[in-house]
C-alpha cells in the first residue's frame, strides 16, 4: 500500500463539544495513480476538490480551537462524501472530464480504495466525534464544510453560501438566520443542491445517530485567496460559537431522513 495518510486531523480542545469537516478539502494523489489520465490543470479545478475549504477549515479550527477532519485525497479517486454503495463514489465523467484512470474499474480496485482511503477518512471522523462526545458526555456540534462553483454550465449562482440539510434543522435553522443577518449576503437553502443524501458523510456520522449538524457550501470565488478566506472565517466564527453555546445543540435526537427508512 503506498504510504499515503487519507486523513489529517487538527488539533483542537476536545471539550467544547464540537467538530469541524472537510470531505474534500485537498487534491491529492498517491504516486501509484499517477493523475488518473487527467492533465494537471485538472487538479486546479473543482472536480479535483472543494477549492478554498482547506484553508477555511484550518484557520476556523485555529480560531475556535476545535478539532477537524480533513479528506487529504482528492475526490477524483473516490469521493468520501459518498456511501460505499453509491454509484456514483468513483466517477468516470466529472464536468466534462473523462477519468481514463477510473474506468474500465476492477471490483478488486474499487474496493482497494474503499479500504485504503475512504474508509480510514470515515474511521477518524467517527474516532473524533467520539472522542468529543465522551470528552463532554454530549452529543457535539457537527459543522462540513464545502464549496461550490460560481456557475454551472454558464448559469450563475447567485448565493455566496448555502446550508444543505435532510430534516434535522436544528443546527440549520440559527446557521442561516445568522448568515442572514449581513444583507450584503445571498443564502440559499438547500440550493444549488439537496442535502439529502443517503449514506454521505451527514448522514452516516450524524443523521444516523442524531447529532446535530449542518453542511455550509461557500461560493469558491470568495475564498479562492487567502483574503477572501481570512474574511470568511472572520464572518463565520462568532457564527459557529454562538451555536454552540446553544444547548439545544448538544442534544441527541434522530430525525427520519427524507431519503428513506434507516
């Protein structure tokens, strides 16, 4: 197995009782995989990885001085933000790109990447909310954090952020009321795309078990540099204390996911 790490873990204080995500947060490879067939301006792109989000989530993690897990494969090789059963979790098409690298796909590679990458990722982020979780005998508060494009296929979006969900709104509902505040700010709500999402990383680690939670998209061309990421996490960590001093949000509570039974 090549000697790759899927994870990074950041440091952080474990009892504040909460955790940070990044599902895509990097674009990396393991040497064995050369580029998948792609060229290397590929991995500059969003199908590469969530363009800004690394730079968000540690400084966030700095600032809070909370834990957070970040992907450190990129989503080309498999996308953690997926359940192992989803079709999708390898793409051979991605915005245009064909991924020679990944079709034709043994079942004997598909699962190698299962076990070598998407499931040590999954494995620390359950090991840190559990972690926190026993560190503070309550549920955490649960924060991922993507990015999306500033257009899809020549549409612009008009959102600076958005907040994805399935049905537990807890977290949810005072994320957007307080993004909401600043009227210079557009916030879609589950828009441009749905939070439910059977057996992605929401619902695996924290619909399942009723933690509370919410997925923050942030539009890429707003932290595509250090100022704009800077600016972001200025905005977004007196945001992310004030839910978690709310203790209506260190409570377990399952919902039923919108995508169908448990």
């Amino acid at each position: 197995m090549d000697d790759f790490q899927s994870f990074e873990i950041l440091p952080g204080k474990h009892d504040k009782g909460m955790v940070i995500l990044a599902d895509h947060a990097m674009n990396r490879l393991p040497a064995r995989y050369e580029r998948l067939g792609l060229p290397e301006s590929a991995f500059s792109r969003h199908i590469a990885y969530d363009i800004g989000i690394e730079g968000l989530t540690r400084q966030l993690s700095v600032r809070l001085g909370v834990p957070a897990v970040l992907g450190s494969f990129s989503r080309l090789l498999i996308d953690p933000n997926r359940g192992e059963d989803d079709p999708t979790l390898i793409m051979k098409i991605s915005d245009g790109a064909v991924i020679s690298g990944n079709h034709p796909i043994t079942p004997q590679e598909w699962n190698y990447r299962i076990e070598a990458f998407h499931r040590p990722y999954h494995n620390a982020v359950a090991g840190t909310i559990d972690t926190v979780a026993n560190s503070t005998g309550k549920a955490p508060l649960v924060l991922s954090l993507h990015s999306f494009t500033p257009a899809w296929k020549s549409i612009p979006r008009p959102w600076h952020a958005a907040v994805l969900w399935d049905s537990d709104r807890r977290a949810v509902g005072p994320l957007l009321d307080m993004l909401r505040t600043d009227p210079d700010l557009v916030v879609g709500d589950n828009e441009p795309y749905d939070g439910a999402l059977k057996g992605d990383t929401m619902y695996r680690h924290c619909m399942v078990t009723g933690i509370p939670h919410a997925l923050l998209e942030v539009r890429q061309d707003l932290i595509a540099d250090e100022a704009g990421i800077s600016a972001w996490a200025e905005r977004l960590a007196p945001i992310f204390t004030a839910m978690n001093a709310d203790p209506a949000l260190h409570e377990y509570d399952v919902h039923p996911s919108r995508t169908g039974p448990y």
